[in-house]
C-alpha cells in the first residue's frame, strides 16, 4: 500500500534526522544547529510553497500558521535540548507521544473516547514510566544533566509538537497546506534567530557541520513532504500512523550506531508506547 510506503520511509528519515540531532547536540551550542536545520528545510519547501494556492490564506489562516510556527519552535529547540542531555532510549518515547496530548485534548472538548482509546492511554503511560524508571540505574556519564531534566525538555518538546500539529490543521482547514507548513517554517526560525539576538549568541555553526546540518534540514521538510503528499492516496491515515513510529526506529538506530545499550524491560516499555500511538492513529485519535 502506497500510503503506507509513505509513512514508513517518512519514518525512517524523521529518525535518521533525530539520531544526527542527538549526536551533533552533545556537548554543543544549539542555537547555531536549530537554525541552520530550520533554515535548510525553509529553502527546500520554498520553491513547492509558492506554486500553491496563496489566495485562501485569509486572516485566521495565517494566525494559526503563525501560532503554529511558535509552537514548532519549542517543539525543536526542547528536542535538540532533551537529546543533548540523555540517551535516546529515555527521551524519544515522551516526544513521540504527543498524539496522547492529541487525545486528551479531545477529553477535554468533551469528545467521546472508545475504549480502544483509552487502552492506548493505558500503553503509552505504561511504556513511558517503565523507561523512567528502568533508567534510574543508567551509568551517570550517559546524561548531561539528571533525566528528570532531560524528560522535562522531552516532555515541551511533546507539547510543542502537539501544538504544531493542532494549529497547523487549523490553518490548513483555513487556508492551504504548503503555505501554512512554510509560514510555520519561517516563524519558527524567526523565533530562535531572536532568541540568539536576546542572548547576544551567534548562530554560526561549525563549518565542518554546515553540510551535515542542512541535510537534516531537506531530511524533515521531505519526510513532512511524504505525509502531505499521502493525503490523496487511498488509506491515507496510514502514512500518519506509521510516520509516528519514528521514536523506535531513533531508539534502534541509537542502539545500533550510537552504541546506547537498551534493556530488555525498556525495549518492553518503548514497545508499549509506540503499541499506544499507532493504536491511537488507527481510530484516528
């Protein structure tokens, strides 16, 4: 199934882009790399946003687009900050389960919860808190801070993601798809740019990084590209649910070229949780 193939290769680069994110963050200025990431994915979706259809881009379009874009800037600046200070294994599951902030939102507005929703609350909570506490006992030299920081910054990061995802529907509904995920693109960049002129940091990353940073950039404006794309093809909920996957691939990944030992009761764990969120993407949560 085409749409399927979507969201698994979306996957696939949404992880390769966060395990780059976790070892080029160590020890690093992040300023420079969020910048330099969200500047490359702006100059690849540019040239596509602007054979779109700007003319239903009113008002309420572009503050959910911009709104959108403020929340992106959390999202991605507290996932380059969680990664910088913990193993994969500990901090990807909490990121990648804003869609159970997705669903109690929907709690929330009064919205009526199957019981197969609530069972994928029931995994995703599970999961999370068994990688918690099966990491307390991880060697001290993994973290750059203690993993209750590091599961603080995971845990922005999933509600900026939340957020993102929220208000660009919103402005997509509103408007038109490409021109809202670029004007999002855009605020967000600005966003850390001013942050930098705040904090009088520069935003120059290390030139032997530059080309490898502005991958990452095309990595997640062409993994975001293929989930747009699917929204024409038949079963296209199955690109979203299989692109949320992209956690454990990070996790795999992390094992594998990273060397990030991972228990056998955290691989229980973060199977729990990405159980939950595809769960929750097949009822369309």
């Amino acid at each position: 199934m085409l749409a399927l193939g979507y969201g698994l290769t979306a996957a696939l680069i949404w992880a390769v882009h966060d395990l780059l994110a976790r070892k080029l963050s160590q020890g690093a200025t992040l300023l420079p790399i969020i910048a330099t990431v969200l500047g490359a994915g702006c100059l690849v979706l540019i040239p596509f946003a602007l054979l779109a259809d700007w003319s239903s881009m009113n008002a309420k379009a572009w503050g959910a687009s911009i709104a959108g874009g403020l929340a992106f800037a959390v999202a991605i600046g507290s996932l380059y900050k969680a990664f910088s200070l913990a193993p994969v294994r500990l901090v990807s599951p909490v990121i990648g389960a804003y869609p159970l902030l997705t669903l109690l939102i929907a709690i929330a507005q009064g919205r009526d919860i199957s019981p197969g929703d609530w069972w994928a609350v029931v995994l995703i909570v599970t999961g999370i808190a068994v990688v918690a506490m099966s990491s307390r006992d991880d060697a001290p030299h993994l973290y750059a801070a203690p993993p209750a920081t590091a599961l603080a910054w995971a845990a922005l990061s999933a509600m900026g993601f939340a957020a993102t995802f929220a208000l660009g529907q919103v402005g997509t509904r509103l408007g038109s798809e490409l021109p809202v995920i670029l004007i999002g693109r855009v605020v967000a960049l600005a966003a850390i740019v001013a942050l930098a002129l705040v904090r009088s940091a520069s935003l120059s990353p290390p030139r032997r990084q530059l080309g490898l940073l502005a991958l990452m950039g095309a990595f997640d404006a062409l993994a975001l590209g293929l989930v747009t794309a699917s929204g024409t093809l038949p079963k296209a909920e199955y690109a979203s649910v299989t692109s949320s996957l992209f956690g454990v691939l990070t996790v795999l990944l992390a094992a594998w070229f990273l060397k990030e030992g991972v228990r056998a009761v955290q691989w229980f764990g973060i199977a729990a949780v990405f159980t939950g969120i595809a769960v929750l993407g097949l009822q369309g949560a």
